[in-house]
C-alpha cells in the first residue's frame, strides 16, 4: 500500500475534465485507461474488459497486449464480473484459475462496471508488485467506475443488454 503520486480528489477531478462533452464509450474508456495508467504508480497494465457475446472481450487498455476474451466465472476478471463486486488479489500466482496474460503481473485489482445492477464490463488493474492494491485504491477506482458508466451511451458499444 502507498500513496499515489497525486492526491485522490485531483485525479477525480481530472476524469470528470476527461469526459467533459463526450459520450463515446470507446473514447471515454481509452483516455481513462491512459489518465489511470500514467497516473498511478507502479502499474503494468490498465484497462478494460466490456460483456459482449456473452462473455468478457478486451476493450481499451494500456500495457502489454491481453487474452482477448474471459468468460464470466474465469479469472479475477471474470470473478469480479459474476459476483459484481471490486475484487483485490495480492499475490496473483495464489488466486485459483488466474489468467496470465503478463508474466510480469503479481498483483491485481478489478472493478465491475455497474449500471445498478447491470453488468456493463470491468476495468482492471496490474502491477508487478505483490500487495500493490489496498482498499484505498477501491475507494478512489470505483467513484471513477461510476464516473465512466454515467458518462457513455452504452447502446453505442455493443454490450449485451444496452
Ligand atoms: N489477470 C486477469 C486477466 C486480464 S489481464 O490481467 C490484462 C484475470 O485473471 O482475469
């Protein structure tokens, strides 16, 4: 655990700049994974995973290039879709079925994305540093969750059910 480089209000500020007249989800999710990425430390991968087809399919990311498609239950990615809760896994090797799309990961944190109870996707989180994610960063990633899911029109991304 630590604190990130900018105080938590700052970096919510400047994802309520970010999606400031755009209602383009693909655009909205690629900038939020870039701001999230350059803005936490000690991250090697951020981005997002949409429910398209029945299953969960990569969308926007910065990082190493990611499995394509997790099903729902698979994973932490998966896990944390099913369940709809925010899911924080220190060591990743330890957490049964983990996909290994980075060899470099050793930790990780996902965050549903929820329209009240509608599963829109995740976003998810992973550093190379075991025990990198607390819940302070839940506390500061799902207000930006919500943020994103208030600021797109789903219907234009193709997720099942919008
Ligand atoms: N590790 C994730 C898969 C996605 S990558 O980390 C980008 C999981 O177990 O769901």
């Amino acid at each position: 655990m630590h604190a990130p480089h900018q105080p938590s209000e700052d970096l919510i500020q400047q994802v309520a700049g970010l999606f400031a007249g755009e209602r383009d989800p693909w655009a909205n999710a690629a900038n939020l994974a870039a701001l999230l990425f350059e803005s936490l430390p000690d991250l090697n991968w951020a981005g997002f995973y949409f429910l398209r087809g029945g299953g969960l399919v990569v969308g926007p990311f910065q990082g190493r290039i990611a499995c394509v498609r997790i099903a729902l239950s698979a994973g932490v990615c998966g896990t944390a879709a099913a369940d709809r809760r925010t899911i924080i896994v220190e060591d990743v090797h330890a957490f049964p079925g983990h996909i290994a799309c980075d060899a470099a990961s050793n930790s990780e944190i996902v965050v549903p994305l929820l329209a009240g109870s509608r599963l829109i996707g995740v976003l998810d989180l992973d550093s190379p540093t075991v025990g990198r994610f607390g819940p302070e960063d839940a506390a500061l990633l799902e207000p930006i969750a919500r943020a994103l899911v208030a600021a797109c029109d789903w219907h234009l991304a193709g997720i099942d059910g919008f």
